[in-house]
C-alpha cells in the first residue's frame, strides 16, 4: 500500500506543477492562432484530473483502502484534532460563507441589482486575471468550461483532501495534523502554477482553509458541493460570449 502512496503522491508532485504547467505554456501559443484548441486543452485539464481519480478509486476497490478512510462519507463534526473552538468557528464561516454563494448565484437570476453588480465585478477581475486566455470565449467553449467545473470540484476534492490527507498521515503517523495539512494544501497550491505565484498562494491557502474544514467535518462531501458552489459563481458575471 505503501507504494501505491508514495507513487500517487509522486503524480500530483509532477503531473500538475510541472507537465501541467509545460501543457499550459504550450496551450498559451497555440490559442493564439488557434481558439478551437481551447476545447481541446479542456479536454486534456479533465483528463489529467479524472486519470489519478479513478486510481484511487481502483485501489479502494481493490484493497482495504475504504471510502470512509478518504472522507467520502456524511459528515459528522470532529473537534479532536483541530480543538472544539477552531472547529466551529471554521464551520461557521464556511456556513456564512456558503450562504452568501447562494445569495448571488440566486439574486443573479432573480435580482437586476445583483446580476449588475456581479458583471461589473467580473470585467474589474477579468483585467487582473493573469490565466485570461484559458477563460471560454465562445458558448461551445462554455460548454466544456462548465465540466471542468464540475470535474475539479470532485476529483480535486477526493484527490488533495481526501487522498493526501490520508496518505500523509499513513506515512508519517507521527506528523500533526496541521503539518499534514500544509504539506497537502502546499502540493495543491502547485497544482496550479499556471496561475503564477500569486495564484499559487492563493490556492495554497484556498487548500489549508478546505483541509482543516475536511478534518473538521470529517467528510470531503461538503467540500465538493462548496468548491462547485465557488466555481459555479466565479463563473457568473460574463456576459460577452460569442456564438
């Protein structure tokens, strides 16, 4: 089992950070002369992200590796390992946090006022964002944009918090957890390096903040409801697709 470990940790350490990154660099020229190829690096970000998925899904059909032992399971809250008081003062941000998701991606169908204010906040983010030309432009490009959504909202769940996290306290048994969850949120910070190194900080801690709530909750089910949730709002606000 131990292998299997260290040869999965071994993919997210070079797969993402620096093939991933080498694909991106790639992908950046040739949309420039080419914008179908946009479709086709969609396809390829799924790939790479459905590839380990399945893996570790593999290996807990054909191990003693279960489900639960990745946090695939209902919640229930957990206040031993990170103390009763950062416990629920975690999942009580994260509820509010959640709420106000639910309040825009409803009030922008519902509400002028809303929907408004979010397509101006779009076009301000849209001018600092340093990975615009990986962004849809046209509806097809939507289309696949939206299963990339959904795609990392699972697969990035069950892989960065639930398979590290269960992976580095198998390993290192003596570790503690919070040393557990920089490891894992640092490894997922640089999955993302195609986002420079302000996008690579920016998930590091976007990975620590959904670590410590997996731990807390004992159970990555909310987290991929709330990471779809996230993606799903961030992608509100653009309305200039072309057909």
């Amino acid at each position: 089992m131990n292998i299997i470990l260290w040869g999965l940790i071994g993919f997210t350490l070079l797969y993402e950070p620096i093939i991933g990154y080498w694909l991106y660099q790639r992908f950046k020229i040739r949309v420039m002369t080419n914008p179908a190829s946009r479709i086709h690096y969609y396809k390829i970000v799924m790939l790479g992200l459905w590839l380990p998925t399945l893996i570790i899904l593999i290996v807990v059909a054909n191990s003693e590796l279960t489900l639960e032992e990745l946090r695939v399971i209902m919640p229930s809250i957990n206040t031993k390992a990170l103390g009763p008081i950062v416990t629920y003062i975690f999942i009580g941000v994260a509820l509010l946090y959640s709420i106000l998701l639910l309040y825009y991606a409803i009030g922008y169908f519902i509400s002028d006022n809303v929907k408004n204010k979010m397509i101006v906040m779009k076009q301000k983010q849209m001018k600092q964002i340093a990975f615009i030309e990986l962004l849809p432009v046209t509806k097809k490009d939507k289309v696949i944009w939206n299963q990339v959504a959904w795609t990392a909202g699972v697969t990035e769940e069950i892989i960065y918090r639930g398979f590290l996290i269960f992976a580095f306290n198998t390993l290192f048994p003596e570790w503690s957890i919070w040393f557990v969850l920089l490891c894992t949120s640092i490894i997922f910070g640089l999955a993302h390096t195609y986002q420079c190194l302000s996008g690579v900080i920016r998930t590091t801690i976007f990975g620590f903040v959904f670590g410590m709530l997996a731990v807390a909750l004992n159970s990555i089910i909310p987290l991929i409801l709330l990471h779809v949730l996230i993606d799903y709002v961030g992608k509100l606000g653009n309305e200039n697709e072309k057909d």
